[in-house]
C-alpha cells in the first residue's frame, strides 16, 4: 500500500508540475504583447473562479449523486483534457504576433 500511494503521489505531483507549466505558457504565449497583463489576469481569475466553484460542484456530484457523479467528474477531466489541444491550435491560429514569432524561429 505505500509504494501505491507513493508513486501515486509522485505522478499526481509530476501531473500537477506539467499542468501548472502548460498553464502559464499558453498564458503567457498566446497573449499579445500589449496585453500580457491582461491575459494573467484572466488566467488568475479562472483559477480563483476554479477553486471557489469546484468545491460545490464536487460536492454536488460525488457527494449528492454517488458514482455516477464520479463518473460525470472523470468524463469531465476526460473532455476538458482532450480539448485543449484544439483549443490551442485554434487560438494559435487567431495571433498574428504567435506567427511571426513562429517565422523568425524557423528563420534562425
């Protein structure tokens, strides 16, 4: 039981590591020069509407509706996981500063 729990530890903390990384990367990169400020912003209140939501929300679902309410948490983490990759290429695609920071790094 504790080599479960430790390496369940050690990718929860790897898994936690990436995400918060990514986070700001695309906090960072996707953003405007002018409006970087702005866009941490944004990110900071999506983490804060984050941690005042999720409690009720996880309540209600894993606490009120049982284990189909732990099946809607996963498939939730599941969809919002696989979509972010779109997200980004589509965001990606909408910042004209993104590719011409992109052509002058192929460039070099």
């Amino acid at each position: 039981a504790m080599v479960l729990l430790l390496a369940a530890v050690v990718i929860h903390t790897v898994g936690e590591i990436w995400q918060a990384a990514g986070g700001f990367e695309l906090s960072f990169a996707l953003a405007p020069p002018h409006a970087v400020g702005q866009y941490q912003g944004l990110f900071g209140m999506g983490l804060g509407l984050g941690v005042t939501l999720g409690p009720a929300l996880l309540i209600a679902l894993c606490i009120e509706w049982g284990t189909p309410g732990w099946w809607v948490v996963g498939a939730l983490f599941a969809l919002t996981g696989l979509a972010v990759p779109a997200v980004v290429r589509w965001a990606e695609r909408d910042r004209p500063h993104l590719r011409a920071t992109q052509t002058a790094q192929v460039a070099d």
